[in-house]
C-alpha cells in the first residue's frame, strides 16, 4: 500500500518569524537583511546546531526547524531569545528584529528534507499566538519538560486553531530556563492576550492604590478618594516614575484583596497605600509604601492637617515619594507640579469633589465634575487646574459619546484647553484636549505636535498616551501608535475596551494582523457592544482572507447597531491618507455591511 511507504517520527518542531519583518524591510531593504543575515550566522544557525537541531528551511522572514528532543528545541530558544534581546540593545530601537516562536512536540511526515503534518501546522499557530520576543508551547511539550522545567507559564487554556480539528492547550513562557532539576513551576491560569502582555519598566513602578475612608460613611469617601487622586495628578507628570494606576481597582477598594493580590501579575514593582480619617475640619492620613516583591515596608508616615492643607499635604507626600524610590528628578519639574499655593476658602473641597467625580468615568458624574472644576476656576482664575479640569470633561463628553451637541461641546472644550494651555503652571492636560480637537479639524501636524507635547508634561498619563496614539493612527504613524497604545495600556489596572481596540487598530495599519486579532477579540470581550472594536475585528478578517468570520462579525455589528452604517463609521475616524481610510470601507463593505 502507498501509506506504507510514508516515513513517519516524532519531533519537537519549532515555528520561528520575525514581527514586524514587512515594516523592517519596507524602511529599509538592503540594511534589514543584512542585519537578518548577521544574527542567521553569528548566532541563529550555530545555536541551532549545538542544540543538535536543523533548519529544514526558510520562508521569508521565517525558519521552521526540527529538534530531536523537546529540552534541546526550548533551551536553544530559549538561548536565542536572550540574545536577541542583547543583540537589539545595539540597535536603534525602529531597527529591532523580535521573533515569535512557536514549539510543539507532535508526528510529523518525512518527504526528503522537507517536513508536513498536523505538528507542523500547530508549531505554526503557535508561533502566532506568542508576543514578539517570546516563545509559545503546546501541552505535549510542557508534559515531556515536566521534571526538567524551571520556567514561568502563563497557561492560555484549550484554543481552537485554525485548521486543526481538536483544540490544543497551549502556554507561553514568561521566563527562565531549562537546566537542572526542576525547583517550582508557577502557572497562571488566567487567559491573557499576546498582544496586552507588558513587561517592567526601568524606571521605579509604582501603583496608586485607592485610598481607604477610615469613617466608613459615604459622605467622607471623596476626602479620602479626592487626596488619593489628587497625589496620583501630581505623580503622573514626573517623567522619573513608572505610575499604574489601580484607583479603580474594586478587590483593593473592598478590601477583598491585598495590594500585592491585587498587583499580581502586572508590571509594577512598589505600591502607595493610605487611610483617611476625618474629624470636623482636620484630617489624619497614614501612608505607606510597600514593597510589593518582598513585602516590606519602605516608608511610612502620619499626617495629621486642616483640610485647607490638603494641597501641601499631597504636594508633601508625592516628594516623600520620589525620595523613598530615589527617583532623580530635575528641580523645576518638581516645583512646577506643587499645589500648595493652591489653598483657598473651598479650595479643597472642588478639587478633591471634582477628581472624585472624574474618576468615576460616567456621564452624570462627568457633569457633576466640571461643575466643581468650573468653581475652583472662578475662586482661582489664576492657576491652570480649574480650566485644565474643565477641559478634560468635555473632552470625555466627545470621546465617550456623552453629549448630543457635538459641535458646541467641541467649541467649549477648544476654549478651555487652549486657555490651560496659557498658564505657567501649565500640566499637558489642555494640549491633550487641543490635540483631539486639532484632529478632528483635519490640522494634523498641530494635533501631533500637541500631543507629543502632552507627554513632555505627563508621561504617565493614559489619557495623554492614548490620544497620542489616536492621532499616530490617523497622521499614518502606526508602528508609533503601537508603542503608545500599549503603555496607555500598561498605566493602567483595567484596560478600557476603548484603549484595546486603539491597540488594535494600531496593530492593523502596521500589518500585525494576528495581534489586531487578538487585540480586536479581547476589547470585544471587554464590551461586547463596543461597534468601534467589531469593525476593526471585521476588517482584520477581511484582510486576512477569512470572509465567514467577517461577515459573521458584520451580522453580530447590525445585531448590537442596526442602524449602523459605514459612512458614519468613516466620519469618526479622520485619516490624513484617504487611501487607508478607503481600504478599511472596502473592506467593511466586502463584509456586508450597509453604506
């Protein structure tokens, strides 16, 4: 019979490209493969033959290889991926090549020197799953490294993957290596997204975790609340920090969860804690920082002030701070954030109300902010926050689709962000507003430029990071946009689905389909009513060949919109190219949506 003379092993295949190998090449030809053909000889190829492997061949910017063993195959790329990453550090950034990896154990079909079978293909669909720099594996691999693993795994659960007729678990490798006995094997069952995954900044991270209302009635929480935000303000505009914020985080909140239960996970290394106490017109707060990776505490402190110092009070623990993480900061920017001359009869209480408010992120209490910000202005005409506030709430009137009156609400917030923009003290809030605007008048150069701004006062704002990545998508910066999407991202404790699918659609216009994919399918997850994100989830299919999935993810838009139409979807989204804006028409239309 032929099926006799089919020759037939078992290997541990690995699946290997490099993200982003389009955009290298289309930056530039000549030094992309030549940088490609260095790290092929000088470390690709000899580490590959010393971990008794061979490369069966090459396709583009990718290398399919064959391991006899599963310990070899993932120390030798393991191996190969540390030195990537020193190899990178020589390079300009924009020069960086990352491989994804995939490995998987399974039967393959010899012909020749070449390989075929099911544990080919799902090496490959692995190897899409993994984020650039890392490496993904199958459970048949975990289970042969079983008594030899000394790694991290992140367990991304059974996925169902495109031509394979039974799903596979899979798992990515968030470190370490493969020699000697195993010492502990650490899972997280979480479901993550290759595309949301962060890694540690260099600089000092630290969470703002919310602060606790030691009186246990409501009418105290915005004290307590107001001072935890009003320190994180400060904080978010010192370039020397790493800040999360985690103000929003329920378990922390309801005191469910520890700081380090609630941190775990993301990148950050320390967290400020603090409960408020408040008698008549005095209030008592203990703060303290935590080291989140061994516990101990490395400062604490009692405060014990009138209301009206709570401008100096926040001004004084955000420097005790940058002290206790020795954070080196130039000396004008730390004078620059300071609140303290802020003091004023009611002061306080607009201030402390109004980021209370804000930071609720809804429609009624958006209102009720600027309420309180437009009073801080007339008691205080002459400081930015009142006008800068203010601003920002019509800001998030537009962005969050709060206000009927598009126009007028568009005029209101261009006044007063160009009048924040005035001021010596000014913080980047209004240059994030007028960016917006600027955008949306088809000014693009100045939208750019006013968001970049933003981040000159504001690097740890998401707000900021996310507008600027906003306007790097329409002015056709997309690999940019990646950037600034992603720690928009990394800022925060949850990710807004609005922010995702920014992600997403950065990813797209770079030509990382299958992160926009991923991206697209987790701001979905997140809300499963958010358009925006179905349409980029819609056209990712498209461009990717998959015409059922789009058009079932048309049929689900029109379920959750039916009044949704792609004339209206292309107003919202100004792109300075109108070709990028006509691809993505065309390929909604393919799909089946209405114009």
């Amino acid at each position: 019979m032929a099926s006799d003379k089919v020759k037939r092993r078992l290997s541990a295949i690995v699946s290997a490209d490099i993200a982003g190998y389009s955009r290298l090449m289309g930056d530039d030809e000549e030094g992309t493969l030549a940088t490609w053909k260095s790290h092929r000889a000088e470390l690709i190829d000899p580490k590959v033959e010393q971990h008794r492997g061979r490369i069966v061949k090459t396709i583009g910017d990718g290398l399919l290889v064959e391991h006899s063993s599963v310990v070899d195959a993932l120390q030798c790329w393991l191996e190969i991926q540390q030195a990537m990453t020193e190899r990178n550090s020589a390079l300009p950034e924009d020069r960086h090549m990352q491989f994804r990896v995939g490995v998987n154990l399974g039967d393959i079909i010899i012909d020749g020197e070449d390989i075929f079978g099911a544990g080919v293909n799902i090496a490959a669909r692995l190897e899409a799953m993994a984020a650039p720099g890392g490496i993904c594996v199958s459970r048949a691999v975990v289970d042969q490294v079983r008594q030899k693993l000394d790694l991290s795994l992140e367990d991304l659960g059974e996925r169902a993957l495109k031509n394979i007729d039974v799903p596979v678990h899979a798992y990515r490798i968030a470190g370490g290596r493969l020699s000697g006995p195993r010492r502990r094997r650490k899972t997280d069952t979480k479901e993550a997204t290759p595309a949301l995954e962060f890694t540690l900044p260099e600089r000092p991270s630290i969470a703002i975790m919310p602060f606790r209302n030691l009186n246990k009635d409501a009418e105290n929480d915005f004290v307590a609340e107001g001072i935890g935000h009003g320190i994180q303000t400060l904080l978010v505009q010192l370039p020397g920090l790493f800040l999360i914020n985690a103000s929003s985080h329920k378990g922390y909140r309801e005191e469910r969860e520890t700081a380090a239960e609630a941190m775990r996970g993301l990148p950050v290394r320390y967290s400020l804690e603090g409960n408020v106490q408040r008698v008549a017109d005095r209030v008592r707060v203990i703060v303290q920082i935590t080291d989140l990776k061994t516990g101990a505490v490395i400062w604490s402190e009692r405060y014990d002030r009138e209301l009206e110092d709570v401008f100096a009070l926040q001004d004084d623990i955000t420097e005790k701070v940058i002290t206790a993480l020795n954070v080196k900061l130039i000396r004008a920017d730390f004078e620059r954030i300071l609140t303290k001359d802020l003091a004023g009869d009611g002061s306080w209480e607009y201030f402390l109300r109004g980021v209370n408010y804000i930071y609720s992120f809804n429609k009624d209490d958006n209102a009720r902010a600027r309420e309180q910000f437009e009073k801080l202005n007339d008691l205080r005409p002459d400081k930015v926050h009142g006008a800068a506030y203010v601003s920002l709430t019509y800001w998030l009137d537009l962005a969050r689709g709060w206000t009927a009156e598009r126009e007028e609400t568009m005029k209101l917030a261009a006044q007063w962000a160009e009048k924040a923009t005035q001021y010596a003290d000014n913080d980047g809030l209004g240059h994030v507003v007028l960016g917006f605007v600027r955008l949306h008048e088809g000014r693009f150069d100045e939208a750019l430029a006013l968001c970049e701004s933003s981040l000159q006062f504001r690097s740890n704002c998401p707000a900021a990071l996310g507008q600027t990545a906003a306007v790097q998508i329409y002015c056709g910066d997309a690999r940019r946009a990646v950037r600034s999407a992603r720690e928009s991202l990394a800022v925060r404790t949850i990710c807004p689905p609005v922010t995702v699918n920014l992600l997403a659609t950065a990813y797209r216009d770079s030509g990382e389909m299958d992160l926009s994919i991923a991206a697209a399918e987790e701001a979905v997850k997140l809300d499963g009513n958010h358009t925006d994100a179905l349409a980029t989830l819609c056209s990712d299919y498209v461009f990717t060949g998959n015409a059922e999935e789009a058009k079932q993810v048309a049929k689900r838009i029109l379920s959750v919109n039916p009044d949704f139409r792609i004339g209206d979807y292309a107003r919202k989204h100004p792109y300075k190219d109108p070709s990028q804006l006509d691809r993505i028409v065309e390929a909604l239309q393919t799909a089946g949506l209405p114009d």
